[in-house]
C-alpha cells in the first residue's frame, strides 16, 4: 500500500514508485538527493496550479501536502475538493468535488480548510468538511463509495484532517471540541466502506460503547458536563504501523476548556490529549499515554506523529515522537508505550516539568486561572500546531514549526452555547494588540513571567538528549510545515510568503524563495525523468483567518490558493497583486442602538460573529464588519438570519438568532465612535 510515504520519498525517477517506506510516512523526510546545498539557490518556480475551485466562496487557507504516485500528484485544497495533477506539467487530469455545502464552515473551529488524502491500491480517500469519508478512483477521479461518520448530527463536528490507511482499513477522526462535540475515530473497510470499528475517546451521556469508555470515565467526575460533549477530538494526526499493525490516534482538547467547568472536582480526563495506541483490525486500545491530564488550555496531541527506529540511551528502539501544543517533545517506546523522554522546546509555564518514572506532568500555579486572570506558554495555538515537524534519518534532528506566544487565560462567565465562540473561557495573545487588553506586551504586565512574545521559529531538536541543535531567527507568527532531505537539507514555508531552505545541520540559510502568498502546508518532493520537484501549497488561513498577524502577507497581497512546484534553474515567482485597503466609513444612522441596544449586540458579536470576524482592528480571511457596504448593511439580515451568502461560508443563523438579536448586532456594528472591542479568540 502506498501511503502519505509516496510524498516523501517512494518516487523514483522515471515516475516509477517504489516500495513506500512506512517509517516516513508521517516523517515529512525525502530520500531524494538531487537538489543540494551547492544547487539550492538555483530553486525556482516549474510550474503552478491555481486552479482551485472557489465558486462564491471566500479564499481560505490551504493545509494538505500532495502526494506523488506514479507520476500524478493529489493534494486537496479548501472545502475537501481533491485535485489529480500531472506531476511534471501540473496539467489537471480530473478533480473531485464533494459540493460540501457552505454552512458546514459555521460548524468549525477553524476555517473551512482540508488537510490532505491518503492514497492505495488506485484509490484515493478524502474526508469533507461535513463529515464524509469518500473513496475515489485515482485514475478518474470517480467515486467509488461515500459514507457519513457522523453520530450525532445535532452537534457541530467537521472534518478538516486526512484520512489514513491502515491495513485493511482507512481511519479518520474529525473536529469540532471547540464546539461542543465528543470525539472519536472511526475505521472503515477500504474496499466497502463498511464500519469496522469506532473509537470513542471520551465518555458520553449514554451507555459506555466500549471498556475504553468505562475506563476513561473513571478519571473524570460523576458531575462532568457530558452534555457539552467532553471534546477529545482526533483532528489531525493518526498513524499506521505496519509491523504492529498498530494505528496510533491522536487527541484533542476537553470542552468546555476549564478542567473545573468540565469536570467539576478534577481528574485527569482520558483520553483528552493523549496518544491512543489501537489495534488496527478490533480498535481495542493497546496502550495510551496523556500528554496533558487535566487540560484547561486547548492543549491538543493531534500534532503530527513521527514513527522511527532510532538508538536511544544505548538500545535499539522503535520509536514514535509527537511535539504537541503543550512544548514539550515526547519520545515514546511506539510498542510498549513507555516514555523515554519528555524536555520543553519552548518557552513553557503550565508544568515544571514531566515526570519520568510517573509519566505526568509537574503541573504550576501559574497555569489555573479559575479565579484569576493567568499568562500561560504556550497559547491555545501551542507550542507547535497542526503543521508538520520532518525527522531527518540523515542528521538524526526533528524540525520542529515553533509558535512562540503566551496568553492570557480568565474565566468567562457565560454558559456554553451551540455554534458559540463561548467555551468557558477566553484566552488572548498579549502581545498582540489586536486581541490583547491594550497590547501589554512588557515585563511589567505580568511579573515574574517570561516576557510576552508573538512569533515563530524553526526549531531543530536533537531527540536523543532532549535539547536544541539550533534556531532560526524570528519568523512572523505562524509557521508552515516542515520537509527534510537525505541531501541535509531543510524546508519551510512561512506567514510571510517566502519558502526557506536551510542546512540541517548548521541552519544556515541557503536560499529564500518569495512567493507572495503564506504558506502554512508542509512541502513535499518527488523525482520524474531524474529531476527533482518540490511541491508546496500556499494561502493563508486556517485558525489565523480570524486575524492575520503582523508580518503576515496575508494583509498586504490577495491571498489566493496556490500549489507552487519548484525546480533547479525554475524561474522567480510572480506576486499576486497587492490587496485594495478598505476605509472605515460611517454606517448609515438608521441601523444604530441605543446603549442597551450596543451592549446586548456586542455579548452576541462576540458569542457567535467574533469567532470568525474578529476584532474591530483585526484584519483576516472574513469581512471586517466594521467596513460594512452601505448595501451590505441594507441585506444585514438577509445574510445573517436566511443566509444568502450560505454559498461564500457564511451560514443563516435563524435557528439561533432572533430578529431582534441580528438588530442589536448591527446596532453594535453601527456605532460611529469606536465601538468596545469584541471578544475574538483563538480555538
Ligand atoms: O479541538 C478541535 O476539535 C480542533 C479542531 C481543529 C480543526 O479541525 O481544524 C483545530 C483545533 N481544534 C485547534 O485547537 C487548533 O488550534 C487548530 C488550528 C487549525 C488550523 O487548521 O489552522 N485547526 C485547528
Ligand atoms: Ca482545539
């Protein structure tokens, strides 16, 4: 079976794919040697694709890496359309577009983005935003079977993750913990589509469906908000291993986020944030190990997962290693499940440290915020988010995409509401304006706490002794997934729009290549006719459309999706043009409130608009609303109750907003002087 591996190094030249290497499947390393640290700098564009279907949709980020099979290369773009390109001219072959209806982005946390196919056996599987998994011929793009995964279809689940195969099976997980959703993964026959198993990952308000669920409802409290759905999500990353036959899920976050709103009285709360080790055939779990038991900080292990056989403290290991949110890197035996190591990549306050014999974190003072406002590292972003760290077999280094950032986290004393930004908290980046309480970005602010900071780095990380090789110098907030080659090369995409090659072992730069556009996915390379290609997506967005932050070309250019494939003597890249800046003006005088009027509309903003719209300042995928057309004020509430722009990713709110709510909103929106700033987060 060909898996992610294909984008990683199972292409040989002459377009012929050779055996996968299952251990870099999820490695992000290519085997490939052509393009070296003497040729780098001749990198430049071999072609693009930017073709991607929008329709009345709004831009939104691009997160999948494409995967090369013999000679074709799949890759999804926003709203889980797949693309089959021919990888050496970029001419289309066929695309596949599942019609997801545009209300689905109302259900996410996060943007309406996809993170890429699974490929085997000529058929290609992807997972759509509402909630399918869908097979589909990789030589015509048809589709073969289509199956719903969603339990319960009264709550907000939406998947933005990739499928995996895994042996006779395709797992996928989806998201939605932020929206008050109980997580699970499920595996389907690759053939049929049939329901294997399913694997829920929290306990829920019924019956427990499995002894997992029994187990995990232990360690939460008898008076835990079941109906808020406990979270636990598996958004991202699952990963197969053959040799076991072991799929290893990764987990989210508990909902609400505060343990003591959750789980009145405490308990660890498995399995949030955790590895799930499960037999691949029953699902039955074979170990499991919690990164952050008692999560109140949207400190997710869904980040990628890398399996590899490494020597550590003198022994040969099979290993799997994860950096998630919470900054700390974990090396893990992937068989037995014992942690080996466990030390900070980043600046971290929540724990001291981790324990090794106990396996728990040393969690702080600093870290509860349930009777006052805290600064905590990392933020809810994380130390490390969904792009991917590379593991390269070739320096023995992980390169970690680091988010440095803290935030400050306070209680919020609204009950949970469906479809709501509210989720019993609400945490801001105080070193960024936008969202902070005057931007208080000093030593000052928070004494005693390392100084707030809002930017990104890459990260290489040794594994064996848990420390630093090198960084590199600062990277606007936001990082773009990571590729590493046998040529010891490194590569990266940024916020900025630029694609950076470094040496892995020293991480001097070698080149810079400016695209124009921001690049969050993860490049990929591949080998047709002895050339060597690297491929990467571009298009800005994902949690980040809710406000681009400084540095972010996002702001200046139009930000168009694009997949950009480069090559040795390719040409300069052309700049998408600069973006049209849209001025304040004055709302016309018949939508304004009174102050009670003002005051309601700004608590319903900031309930159910700011999680996508933002601050009033904020600049992002989504309209300003601030900025409001005199004829889109007129259609106010077309669009926000009946949802005519339900095409563009703007659902109606009907179901929840009265009339009358929709006009205190405007009249928040309206007001000539500038208006209290509204909550707006990140999830
Ligand atoms: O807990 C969840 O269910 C969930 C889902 C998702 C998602 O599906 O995109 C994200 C997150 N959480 C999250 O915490 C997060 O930081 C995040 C970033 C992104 C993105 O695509 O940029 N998605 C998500
Ligand atoms: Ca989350």
């Amino acid at each position: 079976a060909l898996s992610l591996a294909a984008a990683c190094g199972s292409q040989k030249s002459g377009g012929e794919a050779s055996t996968p290497d299952w251990k870099r499947a999820t490695a992000y390393y290519y085997t490939g040697t052509k393009i070296t640290a003497e040729n780098a700098a001749q990198l430049g564009v071999a072609w693009e694709f930017n073709d991607f279907v929008v329709r009345g949709r709004t831009h939104r980020g691009v997160e999948s890496t494409p995967i090369v099979v013999d000679g074709t290369m799949y890759f999804t773009g926003p709203w889980s359309v797949v693309y089959a390109l021919d990888a050496k001219t970029g001419a289309q072959k066929w695309q596949y577009d599942p019609e997801v209806d545009g209300q689905f982005a109302r259900r996410t946390c996060c943007d309406a983005v996809n993170r890429g196919v699974d490929v085997a056996d000529g058929v290609v599987y992807v997972a759509t935003l509402d909630g399918h998994l869908a097979a589909v011929d990789a030589a015509s793009g048809k589709e073969l079977w289509k199956v719903d995964t969603i339990t319960d279809r009264t709550r907000s689940y939406a998947i933005t993750g990739a499928p995996r195969v895994s042996g006779k099976t395709v797992v996928i997980g989806n998201g939605g913990a932020e929206m008050g959703v109980r997580g699970y993964a499920s595996a389907y026959d690759r053939k049929t589509g049939k329901l294997v198993w399913r694997f829920f990952t929290v306990p829920g308000a019924g019956p427990d469906e499995h002894p997992e669920v029994a187990e995990a409802r232990k360690t939460w409290s008898k008076a835990s908000r079941w109906d808020l759905g406990g979270g636990g999500t598996v958004w991202d990353s699952i990963v197969y291993d053959p040799d076991s036959n072991i799929v290893y899920l990764g987990t989210g976050n508990g909902m609400p986020h505060p343990l003591w709103s959750r789980s009145p009285g405490g308990g660890d709360n498995l399995y949030l944030s955790s590895i799930v080790a499960v037999n691949a055939d029953t699902g039955r779990k074979v170990w499991h190990y919690q990164t952050t038991p008692e999560d109140s900080w949207d400190y997710t292990a869904t980040q990628n997962m890398v399996l590899a056989d490494i020597e550590f403290g003198g022994k040969a290991r099979k290993v799997i290693m994860q950096a998630p949110k919470n900054g700390f890197f974990y090396v893990l035996d992937r068989v037995t499940g014992e942690l080996l190591s466990a030390e900070k990549f980043t600046t971290v306050t929540w724990a001291e440290r981790v324990d090794l014999k106990s396996g728990r974190p040393v969690i702080t003072e600093q870290s509860d915020y349930s009777k006052e406002t805290k600064l905590v590292w990392p933020s809810e972003a994380g130390g490390h988010n969904w792009p991917p760290m590379a593991y390269s077999e070739k320096t023995g280094l992980v390169y970690i995409p680091v988010l440095q950032a803290p935030m400050t986290f306070q209680m919020y004393d609204q009950p949970y509401k469906p479809y709501s930004g509210i989720q019993g908290s609400i945490a801001s980046f105080p070193a960024f304006g936008a969202f902070g309480k005057g931007g208080a970005n000093s030593e000052e602010a928070f004494p005693g706490q390392p100084k707030p900071r809002f930017d990104a780095v890459l990260t290489a990380w040794n594994p064996k002794t848990g420390k630093i090789a090198w960084t590199s110098s600062e990277l606007p907030f936001w990082s773009g997934g990571v590729m590493a080659t046998a040529s010891g090369l490194v590569m990266q995409g940024s916020a900025d729009g630029y694609l950076t090659v470094y040496d892995g072992i020293s991480g001097k730069v070698l080149h810079r290549i400016n695209v124009g556009t921001g690049i969050m996915a993860a490049p990929m390379s591949y080998e047709i006719d002895g050339e060597q290609y690297v491929a990467v997506n571009a298009g800005f967005g994902g949690a980040l459309n809710v406000a681009y932050p400084p540095g972010a070309v996002a702001a200046e250019r139009e930000n168009h999706e694009r997949l950009i494939v480069f090559k040795i003597g390719g040409k300069a890249p052309e700049l998408p043009p600069l973006r049209e800046k849209i001025a304040f003006t004055d709302p016309p005088a018949k939508y304004r409130g009174d102050a009670e009027a003002v005051k309601r509309g700004g608590a319903l903003y900031g309930a159910y608009c700011g999680r996508c719209h933002g601050g009033k300042d904020g600049m992002g995928g989504y309209p300003n609303l601030w900025k409001m057309a005199p004829e889109t004020h007129d259609a106010f509430d077309a669009i926000v109750l009946e949802g005519v722009f339900v095409d563009a990713g703007m659902a109606g709110f009907a179901d929840i907003l009265s009339k009358a709510d929709a006009r205190d909103i405007h009249a928040f929106l309206a007001q000539p002087a500038p208006s209290q700033s509204a909550h707006s987060g990140l999830h």
